[in-house]
C-alpha cells in the first residue's frame, strides 16, 4: 500500500514540503489541506501588487494547479482541518458544506502557519480593522484604494508594517505608522540603523510615530481612525501590523509539544514529540545557529528550508535542519536593507559580549558614477572574535551581501579572517576594498 | 633615527603597501619612486573611460597630491630606479635628467607591477602597436577614436582585451578579437561558460575570432593591419592585449628569487628572500588557496591585500597574507561575469577530481517583473565535496555572490553545507530558492 502523507496547509511550507515528499517517495499518496481558496501563492508579494510593482494579485500563484496534478498531489481547498488523532493516525476535516470526514495518515506534516493577531486594545471588536496576510486581504486594501481611500494608519512597524506603509505611500495615501517600541523594524536592525531607514521614509512623506502605542479604536460600530500618542488620527484605511501568531491549536489540542517561542517544537528532522508528526514554517520553531537556542523564524526562506526537511523525512527519506541565522531583506522605495544573525541588541540580551564594526562606504569606487551608499554594521562576540550578526542598509547590493555573511557565520568565520578575505573587484561593481572586509577591520580594532 | 622605507611603484600596490606603513610606523620616512609621470591611479578604470562610462582619465586619479602629502608620503615622479643593493641596502635612482643618486633604505618593497607583452609575431617591430596599460595608452586611443578610428582588432580575449573591445564598439569602433585559444576568457571561465559571452559580444556586433593566432603584423614601417585565420584585418587600432609578464628585472637583477611562476617569490609576510625586502602587487607571486602551489594572481584586490601586508611588515608590523582564491568580476555591456576558485579545467589540470553543479535562473521570483537570468556553475573536489571553484554570468547581483562563495571556500564549505545554507529573499531583490543554493543541490547530486 503507498504511504499516506498529510499535509495541513498548502503555501510555502505545505508546498516544498509535499514536493519533496514526492521526490522522495513517487508513489506516496500526497494530500494538501488548506482552508483558503487559493494554494500556493507568495504572501511576501502582496505589498509589491498593492505598491504598484507587480501587475496583479494572480501572478502571486506560484504553484498553479497544473503543478499539484504534473506533481500528483492531492488539493484540497476550503477544507478545514478540525482536529488530529495522532494514536489512530487520522485528521478530521471539514468541507465548506460543513461535511466532516477522517482522512488517515502514516505521515502528518503541520504547515499551519501563522496568523496576525490584534493586542486587546480598546475597541478592537470594531468592524474595518484591516488585517494583512492573505490575497483577500491584499485585495480588499487595494478596492479601497480604488474607492478613494486618502488616508492610511498601519499600526505596527515590523517588516510587513513598513512594506504595507510604502505600498499605501507609493499608491498616494497620507500614511501614518504607529509603533510602540522606540524604532521601527525593532527585530530586524538596531536602533542606529533603524534611524536612518525611518529618516529615509519620512522624508518620501511617511509619518512615523514611534515609542507610542494605539490606545484606542474610534468609530461607532465601524472604526474611522485610532487614538495614539495623546491624538486622534482618523483615516480611511486603518491596518493592523501588530504581527503575527504561530497556529497551533491544532497541534496543541492533539497533544503535540509547543516550545517556549510558542511555535511547534521538533527535532533536527523537523519531527514533533509525535513520531511520524512533523512541523514546517511559520508554525514551527527553529533553533538560531548564534545563540543555539529555539527561536520562531517566521521567514519565507526558513519556511521553504524546513519544509524540504519535513517532506524527505515524512517520506521516508533522511534530512536533517541545521538551524537558522534569520537572514532577511527588503526594498523600501530606492533603499535596500538586509539582516543576518543577531542586533547588537539582541547579542547584549543573549548575554553575549561583542564588539561592533561599522563603516560608510560606496557600491562603486569614488570615481565611477553612479555609487550608492551603503552602511555595513558587523557584530562579533569577543572571545570567539567570530561574526554573530550582520546589519547593512544601501541603495543596491545589499542581498547577496547578507548571503555573503550568512554563509561566513554559517563557517564560523571570525572578523580576523573576514577582514583578510579575498573579493571581487571591477570599477562598474564594486570598490577595491570591499565594504564588509573595511566593516570587518573595525571590528577588528576594537578587539585589538 | 625614523625607519626608511623605500617602495619602487607608485599605483595599487605601492599606495597602499605605504598606507599600510605609515598606520603601523607613524615616524618612518616613507619614499615611494615611479618611472611613471602621474602615481596612485586606477589602471582597471580605463576601459571604462574608454567606453563612456566615466567622464574623464583625471577621475581615475584614487590618491591626489594631497593625500601624499596628508600621509607624510615623499613621492618621487619621472624617477627610474636603475638598481638594487640588498647588501648596502640602498637603490640607485635616475631623474629625467639623468641623474642619479643612491636612497637608503632599512625595508624595501618592490611594487613593480606587469607590462603588457607582444609574442614573436612576425612584424612586431612596426611601430603603431598600440599597448594597452597606463593612462597615456588610453588616452592614446581616445585620440584616435576623436581623429576618426573606425576599425579596431584586439588581440588576445583575456578581460583586458574584451573589456577594451566592449569599450570600443561602445564608441562605435566596428571591434575585432582575435584569439589562439579556441575560446575567450580563457583564464577565468571553462568554455562553456565563455560561450554564452562571446555570443553575446557577437550579439553586440563584436567579431569575434577564436582558435586563431595573429600570424604577422602588416603594413611598411608603421602597421596597418593583421593576419590572422587566413586573412587580412585592416584596422586603425591594433591594440595588444596578450597578456602581462611580471617586471621582475629590477629583483632578479639585484638576486632576489623568483618563483616558477616567473613572479618574485615571497613568504606568508610577502618577504622575499632577501630580509627586509618585500614584494607585492603584479610582480608578486600569491598562493592559490585552492592547490596550495604558487600562482601569478595579477587583480587590483589581490596588489591592495598583499601591499597591506608587505606595508605593515616593512614598518616593523606583523601581519601574514593567506593566499588568493582570484575572485574577479568585471561587466561587459548589460552582463555581469564573475569567477572565484578554479575553474573546471584547471581543477582537472591540477590533478583533482570535481563534480560540477549547474543552474539557470533568475534573479528574482517569476512574478516580480525585471528579473534577469543568472547562471551559476560551481565546482567541487569529490572527496571533501568542498568548493573549490565558481564561475557566474547574469543580468545584475553577480559581484556579491562571487564573494559569498569566496566566502565560503575560504572557510572550506562543502556543497553539502551550502545547498543547506540561510538565504535572504525578498520579491524584489531575490528568488525564494537561493540559485547559488541550487547549483551544490545539483552538484550534491551527482555526488550521491
């Protein structure tokens, strides 16, 4: 009989994971159960549509339904997975009808994901707060930006809050960001770094209020605006950024472990505290290769990686997850910025002592027109002298510079040796001396 | 009494050897002697004057007057040092006029760099054999374009030659390359990387003649004209681009040891064998990180990182230089082509059996529009399934990726590693599967 894999959820995680279980096993019998409408398509370019840069919300679909019948693998859509027995090796699901049915399992693969959540604040029972994650979602902002909507508050300045604030900006909007903490993008860049790409929207006309929280929803029963910061901000479009929450109930009712991030524990297989059960993606942990320490990294390229791991072993193959350095980056209007491994910030709070490198350079030597400037903050622990975390912020090429650091921390390179590592130079690409090499010799200084 | 020190060359490698000094001894009296008229330049700017993209020669100027002065640096233009006495410790130099004077020195660097180099061709003696090399040679060749050149051939299609043809059809010139080896590039990518550039350069309307040696020089005194593949190519620039050979002459004379590579031999503090005399730059030989044997790695990268070792040691310093992987980059029209380690058929030269993992993709996700191709070929030894060598061509992010993979086999990375390895992505800067991450997955499977 072939084996039957499960896979509740059917994005990123779901998807690679279901791939792989096919290239693994051919005959396996692969189904995706997804209570959305629509499968396989890229969250991360929903503000990309909204901001204008990509045509339309359709060519998110990365996977069409010609891949899951070419890959054969089962689809099911607005179907609800309710519950999982995991001693009878079956999840109950439940079709839009309200139809319930048990689909057994020798392998479960928890894709689940992770949904946005609204902190209880004063009237969030209102109708209108605008959530941001699904297509749907995307959609119904763009409709009101059709509509005429002038004015926008994202609340929160988290990555999908900025990107969602340039979006609505480069759409025309008067947008206001709303952050409690005292910086924006406070887990992906220290606050000196922060300052500048909070200088860089404000200037493109973006209001950003940070160190204050929204205190209050405003409007009857419908919201038209949010109190903060001793003022009433009203506006036509008010999203809710605050981030998200891994979906485990589902797991946690079925008695699977949560780990201290509140995210899917497993193993280096991607397995549960239930044999045969794994996790993937935006639900899961994952271990940081810096601090070795759980940590819930909810990143599109950490979920692909995990699912892969999930998909080979769920079939009977062997893979294993090394862990993750958070490598992450965006594009906000002209400026790029790119994170790898820990803030400044958050080494301090693993209780790591560090020593830090900073440099200003240019992607280009002074004499070739056209450089952008870029900004390369390195951190490295002192006793290790190795580099723990990586912070650039430039006009182009800050990528595969973080690829570049990633896969030095992945090799434990120290700042010593970085600051002596051989790089590629030509007048039109780059400098001589190589930004991150200069970052490097900083650091290196105050080691010495 | 302050430390003297003497360095002969006065471009990459001479500048910054005395950078490097004058950090580590802020009294030592510091001399750099160049034959040449203007010092501190950029050599690998010229093409790109050439082709329009910088403005103007002057701007390849890195180090002005004022920054000999700034650093206490005596620079001596026009000035020929004639000889070398490691035994006194002193050089003889000649001024324009002839006359000459000994400097004393207590440590010496030889920063003498390469020449440009015409093979025993028939007719090689004519006059109008245009070098291509310093700032007078190129702007030699502007000339000639703004007097009305209309036909060019260039011989040899190593990165000078192709990035001097570039630069000439870029200027209108109708471009020949002419070529023995039965490919261009031929030290930087195997063929069948190479092919995908020259069909793009013949694309462009370069023509370009491969397997063909440049058989005699035409024309009565002055040459008009080549043969090469069975015919005559007239043509009002004839530009040589076959290669450089190491000024060694100075060295050799003054019996300091050249290595097999026909470079000065030094040790891991770029000493030559004579105490207190170092070497650095194009007349240098390195260690290739790869093969562990010597090797003639004649990049602006490596002159700067190897003169910041001999500078810092030749002020009494201490500091080692590791060896080179020759990563090297370089754009030609809208392609970006770079290379780190070995190519295939040097790997294969040198003994060691490889895998090769080859990928096509782009270089960002299929629904972002303006991604471009990006092709990727790494090599890796079969036993340690370590990179050892990588060669990329695309549209835009090749720079940072030949140093991500520099990186990586600095520190020994197996394809293994890499095809586990944490990427970042975002829709408008990245695929979601990292291509380099792709090509040791395709590598990783032929290893299975």
């Amino acid at each position: 009989m072939p084996r039957r894999i499960a896979i509740v959820g059917a994005h990123a995680a779901g998807v690679d994971a279901a791939a792989a279980a096919r290239k693994t096993d051919r005959t396996a019998e692969i189904t995706l159960i997804t209570r959305q409408k629509q499968a396989g398509y890229s969250p991360c370019g929903i503000p990309f549509v909204l901001g204008g840069h990509i045509p339309s919300f359709d060519r998110l679909v990365v996977f069409s339904q010609s891949y899951f019948r070419m890959m054969k693998l089962n689809l099911m859509l607005e179907t609800t997975v309710t519950s999982i027995n995991t001693k009878d090796k079956t999840v109950r699901i439940q079709d839009q009808t309200g139809k319930q049915e048990l689909l057994q399992y020798d392998s479960l693969i928890i894709a689940t994901g992770a949904n946005p959540f609204i902190p209880p604040i004063k009237g969030r029972e209102k109708q209108g707060i605008q959530l941001f994650r699904t297509i749907e979602d995307g959609k119904k902002i763009d409709k009101a930006i059709k509509n005429g909507a002038k004015k926008a508050v994202v609340m929160g300045a988290g990555l999908i809050g900025i990107e969602t604030a340039v979006a609505l900006q480069e759409r025309g909007l008067k947008t206001t960001v709303v952050e409690l903490l005292p910086q924006i993008l406070p887990t992906m860049l220290d606050g000196n770094m922060a300052k500048d790409v909070q200088e860089m929207l404000e200037q493109k006309g973006i209001n950003i209020m940070i160190s204050n929280g929204v205190e209050e929803f405003l409007g009857a029963d419908r919201v038209t605006g949010i109190f903060a910061g001793g003022q009433q901000i009203s506006a036509d479009l008010i999203i809710a950024a605050f981030g998200v929450k891994a979906n485990t109930e589902l797991a946690k009712n079925a008695g699977i472990a949560i780990g201290e991030t509140r995210g899917i524990k497993t193993n280096m297989r991607m397995e549960t505290n239930v044999e045969g059960v794994y996790a993937a993606g935006d639900c899961a942990e994952s271990i940081n290769m810096v601090t070795q320490r759980p940590t819930l990294c909810q990143l599109g390229t950490t979920a692909v990686r995990q699912a892969k791991v999930a998909g080979i072993n769920a079939a009977g193959g062997y893979a294993i997850f090394h862990g993750v350095l958070g490598s992450s980056v965006t594009k906000l209007f002209d400026m790029e910025i790119g994170v790898t491994g820990l803030t400044e910030f958050f080494a301090r709070k693993a209780g790591l002592e560090i020593v830090v490198g900073k440099i200003n350079s240019k992607t280009r030597p002074e004499y070739y027109p056209g450089g952008l400037d870029i900004k390369i903050k390195i951190v490295a622990e002192k006793e290790s002298q190795k580099i723990i975390g990586v912070q650039i912020i430039g006009g182009e090429q800050v990528t595969q510079r973080i690829n570049a650091l990633s896969f030095a921390m992945q090799k434990q390179m120290t700042v010593r040796e970085l600051a002596k590592a051989d790089t590629a130079y030509a007048p039109p690409l780059n400098e001589t001396w190589e930004p991150m090499v200069l970052a490097a010799e900083m650091a290196l200084r105050k080691l010495r």
